[in-house]
C-alpha cells in the first residue's frame, strides 16, 4: 500500500544543514519531552552514525525533521528511522508523509536491504511498514512497534546494532 502524496502546497524536504541542528533538537524535544532520552531508540542511535537527516523549512524556522542512522539487524545492513517530528502547529498538513517518503527515497539511495523503526503502524502501515518480529532491539521496545520497511530483504533476524562510518 502506497502513501497518498502529499499536497502540492506543502514547502519541500530539504536535506539538513549543520545549522539546522538545534532547531531540530528543539523541535524533537518539544515533540517527544526529556522521556525520549532514557527510550532504547535512543541507545541505539548513539551507536550509530546518521545517513540521512531532511527537515521542512517555512519562513526559516525548521517546522519538521527526520534523521536516518546505519544499522545492521543481524547480518542485513539497514537504516533505523527516527525521531520523526513536526511542529505541533503544523500537524495533519501532511509534513509528516512527506518526510517519511523522503526518508525512504533516502535509504533506496544508500542501497539498504531496508528500514527499521519504533512506531504506530496505523501511520506507517501506509508506507509499506510492517511488523518485524524476528529482530531483537538492545533494550525494551514493544513489539508490536517494531516495523520493518522491505527494500530488497522482506524479514531480517537477528540483534539490531548501531553502525559507525
């Protein structure tokens, strides 16, 4: 099942820029509270380094943002989604589809096997997401909220680890 796209309205996904970044930390931290520091998805992200990070931009304030980071689930070589955000004002415009497809584009680039998140798959379901059930996080996650997204791997197995350049 494909995503709907987005409105011709919406302002573009750029890549993010070094000077993104603390408007970025900022808009991560009003959508998620300090509580998303002490979250596995976080551990893992410390282990990794980031391939990909794209933000939304309007009147040069960052409005949305997505980081991918390299992983490996067992032996398959794959990007970790997350955190996603937008700001809270800009919510139901479609910023947040918007990001996801490029966050894909993204990792179809790298050349992945796929790309693994913690999330909600009545929102992610619609791009292709599913549940991953033979992956096994470095902490806690509800399994329920491990998705995968096939590129050329349907199911990977095995431990999730961060990976550096």
């Amino acid at each position: 099942m494909s995503a709907q796209p987005a409105p011709a309205n919406l302002p573009p996904v750029e890549p993010e820029t070094p000077a993104d970044a603390g408007q970025v930390t900022a808009l991560v931290d009003s959508a998620f509270g300090p509580g998303r520091h002490a979250k596995t998805a976080e551990r893992l992200r410390e282990t990794s380094s980031p391939a990909c990070g794209l933000v939304v931009r309007h009147d040069g304030r960052v409005i949305g943002s997505v980081r991918l980071w390299r992983i490996r689930v067992g032996e398959t070589r794959a990007l970790f989604l997350g955190p996603i955000a937008v700001d809270a004002t800009e919510r139901r415009a479609g910023l947040g589809a918007a990001l996801v497809e490029a966050s894909l584009e993204c990792a179809a680039r790298e050349g992945v096997a796929g790309v693994l998140l913690v999330g909600d798959l009545p929102f992610f379901g619609r791009f292709g997401f599913l549940e991953l059930s033979g992956a096994a996080m470095p902490g806690p996650v509800d399994p329920r909220r491990l998705l995968w997204r096939p590129i050329s791997v349907e199911a990977p197995a095995g431990a999730v680890i961060g990976l550096r350049d």
